[in-house]
C-alpha cells in the first residue's frame, strides 16, 4: 500500500514539535541550539534561500526534516544543499525517504537550482542505497575538524 505525505514547510510553532528527528540524527544538538539555528536561516517564506521543509504523512505527522539553503558551486552553479536529511516513519521510512528527495527537488526546481547536494550523516547507514536508487551518486567526501569552542546559536 502506498503512502501518502506532503511536504510542509515548517512554521515557528513546529520547531519545538520536530527537534525529535533533529535529535535523533544530532543528538548532541539540544532544543535552544536548533531554535537558534533555525532563526538563523531568515524568514522561511516558500521562495526563501535557505529554510526547514517537512513531510508530513496522512495522519499529520511530520516524519521527516531536511535543512536547505541555495548556494553556489564551482562545479554546477547554483545547487541546493541539504545540511540535515532525516526521516523517520514507523510504517514505512523508505517512502518517507523518498518523499523528503521528491520535497527536496522540488524546492531545487523552485529556486531555479541546476543540482542538489545532500549531506548525510556517517552513521545514517540506510539512506546511500535510496540515494543512489533516486538518481543520485556521491561526488564528495566532508571531512570535519573543530576548530573553536564556538557552536551554532
């Protein structure tokens, strides 16, 4: 049976209500931290840069989250990345997943992006597979090194 989901996007109220997909990819991220963060993105209209957007399923759960914002790349011009890709659905997360891409390309098409790029954690070991599945392959590696005690605020 398939699923039905929408994609959201996620009004000031929500911020608190999803920090549980937040903390379950990040979980040293704590609900003032993502507050923060998400006031840094700007305003969040729907032809904004850089935002939240959710999907939400039939029974109106919000089941997955990605963090966007255009940028420029050398390699494709204008892209769309994907700093967090989470979904989480207890019926059926590949749809979820899928779904949340579907959002994503969408938003790339409405920003007039020519790729997307999307960041994922090491330790989400399911998503490369869906990834690779929908069209897309792995053109880089992030590697990280902290610098600073400084954390986003």
């Amino acid at each position: 049976m398939t699923r039905s989901f929408s994609s959201v996007a996620l009004t000031p109220d929500q911020i608190a209500v999803v920090f549980p997909l937040v903390h379950a990819a990040v979980p040293e991220i704590n609900l003032d931290t993502w507050r923060g963060f998400v006031r840094s993105l700007g305003e969040g209209t729907t032809s904004s840069p850089s935002g939240v957007l959710g999907v939400r399923n039939e029974a109106g759960y919000i089941c997955g989250l990605l963090i966007f914002r255009a940028e420029q790349d050398l390699r494709h011009g204008k892209v769309l990345a994907i700093n967090l890709f989470i979904a989480l659905d207890l019926v059926n997360e590949e749809e979820a997943a899928s779904a949340l891409l579907q959002a994503a390309e969408a938003k790339a098409g409405e920003l007039k992006c020519a790729a997307t790029h999307v960041r994922i954690d090491s330790a989400q070991k399911s998503l490369p597979h869906r990834f690779t599945a929908a069209g897309y392959r792995n053109e880089a590696e992030i590697f990280c090194k902290s610098v600073g005690t400084a954390r986003p605020s």
